[in-house]
C-alpha cells in the first residue's frame, strides 16, 4: 500500500428516486477530486434509499433492482470515475439473472475496473438473498481494499477473514444508528421532530447523534474492528430522516490503532477527508496479534451452536443494527 487521501461521505437520500439520489452525491464526487482524494465512499443502499423498502413488495423493489455489469447506476459511477480520476463507492439493489435480489455495494475505478460486494447478512426484506463470499480487491494504486456492509461489520469473524484475505482498508458503509433495539444500551429510536427541526434547534438533534443512539455506540466497536486487524476502516454512513427512523451520520475514517483520523458530528450532508498512511499498517498492533494467531484452536468458530438465527431474523427478532 502506498499513502493514500480518501473521503467518507454521509447524506440523506431520497427513498426510492435514483436519479435524485445521484444528483446528490455527484457533487461530493467534485469535491474529493478537488481535495486530490483517490477514494470516495458513500452510504449502503444510497442510490436506491434505504429503510423504505421494508414496507415495498417484491414488484416495487425489482423496479429499482440493476444487474451487474449492465447497472445504469454502475456505468454513472464508472464514468465519474473516469472524469476525475477517483475510485467511487456506492451501495444500490443488484438483482441476478435467477431474479434474487442483493444489498449490493459497488466501487467503480478509474481505470473501468470495478468490485461488488453483496451484504452477507441481509434482512431489510424477506424477498433478499444473503451474498455468500467476502470481497478484497486491488484499487488501482495496487492497496488492497474490503467491503463489509453495515451488520456485516458487527460480526467480528468477517472483519478478521477480510483481513485474513489481505485488505489493508476496510470500506464500510451503513444506514445505522437511531435504530429500534430491545437492549437498552443499544441505540434506541430518535424523535424525527428533533430532526425536522434542525435548523431551529441545531444543539438538540446534534446531540442525539453525539450520544448513545449515534457515535457513543459506534465507539464500542467501531475503532476495535480497525485496531484488532491492523486495518485502516472508511466509515460511511446516512444522515437524516429514513422512513420511521433517523440515521445519526457520523461519517469518519480511523487508523489501523483504532484512531480517529477525521469525523462529523453534523446533522447535514457531509464529507470528511484524511490521509492513510501506508507506513502505520507495519507496525501496527493488530498485524502482529494476528501472527500469533493458534488457528488449530479454533475450529468451534466454524461450529453451529444451534441457535443462529435466519437474516430476517437477526433484524426484527434481536437486538441489531442496521
């Protein structure tokens, strides 16, 4: 891995209207070319809007599906990843030639290259298929980059197997906090007053997103993903109002020590941008606890306990995150 500038992006995007949703993020593709960024990520299902498709049936979700490669929304991104000379990150609906249908994440090069990843564990609706392979692939700097989505992120052995598996940075995009949660200490649900009246009393929801529904919670695990597997970790996430809930944003980029590089904590639209330093990742405390792993002592990570539960399941059945 050479040095590298990346940005994280958050927005709010507009349920179910992928032209408008592009005309939003087209900007902020702008802005990192003109910060010299090499890598822009934006949130999971950004392009399609999120949590609104829970309520949909499987007709209206096939409508704003794409196959790959042949994706409208893929060759947008390909094509800005060519004018600016900057690989792209977006999260969209991919549906298959068997008609199953994916949370989907692409990442458009500038040289027309591009890596898809397909969220592991699923559970916005019944109707979508979990992806059954970790994704790693080169940029085209040659750093070698993963793609986790959101609760795919939550479950400490895909974080360690993309590792395993080379990635030096972790692209990880959300639609989470503000989420309904049956544990107490995990989230909770956000008044969409707070932010519809964000102009009016900008402190209010400026602390909701700073507290435990928001960023508190994200520092329980966040920075360990990064630290525990020596890897730089994007983190992008939506902003606002999402059907009946509201996402906290919260957009930052840490270090392979769990670091902090850069951050928002603004209840808009926004973008944070850092510099990764290659030279961390050598020294870095997770790289080496990682060499002393003992992998003949655990074959019970690979054992079923019997009580996993279906993806549907993990969403309304648990405490989660999105």
């Amino acid at each position: 891995m050479h040095d590298l500038r990346v940005a994280s992006v958050q927005f709010q995007h507009a349920p179910g209207d992928k032209a408008e949703n592009l005309a939003r993020m087209r900007p902020f593709v702008e802005q990192a070319a003109a910060r010299s960024a090499r890598l822009v990520v934006f949130p999971e299902m950004c392009v399609t809007g999120y949590w609104h498709i829970h309520r949909l049936a499987r007709p209206e979700i096939l409508e704003l599906a794409e196959p790959l490669p042949e994706s409208r929304v893929l060759r947008t991104l390909l094509s800005w990843a060519r004018d600016f000379d900057l690989s792209i990150g977006a999260g969209l609906i991919e549906t298959d030639a068997d008609g199953r249908l994916f949370n989907s994440y692409v990442v458009a090069m500038p040289d027309g290259g591009w890596a898809c990843h397909r969220k592991l564990h699923c559970f916005i609706h019944p109707c979508f298929s979990s992806g059954d392979r970790y994704t790693v692939f080169e940029l085209p700097d040659g750093t070698k980059a993963g793609i986790l989505i959101c609760w795919d992120n939550n479950l400490v052995e895909n974080v360690r197997i993309t590792a395993l598996m080379g990635a030096e940075i972790l692209i990880a995009p959300h639609q989470t906090g503000g989420c309904n949660s049956r544990s107490p200490h995990a989230m909770g649900r956000i008044d969409p007053e707070l932010w519809e009246r964000r102009q009016e009393d900008p402190l209010a929801i400026e602390a909701e997103l700073r507290g435990p529904k928001g960023r508190e919670w994200l520092l329980r695990w966040l920075p360990a993903r990064a630290h525990d597997n020596g890897l730089f970790l994007i983190f992008s996430n939506g902003i606002g109002r999402d059907d009946d809930e509201v996402r906290t944003g919260n957009a930052m980029i840490l270090d392979p020590y769990g670091r902090i590089l850069t951050e928002t904590n603004r209840a808009a639209d926004d973008m944070v941008v850092a510099d990764l330093e290659a030279g961390l990742l050598d020294r870095c405390t997770g790289r080496r606890w990682i060499r002393g792993r003992r992998p003949e002592l655990y074959q019970p990570l690979v054992e079923s306990q019997g009580n996993e539960l279906a993806p549907y399941e993990a969403r309304f059945s648990t405490d989660q995150t999105t």
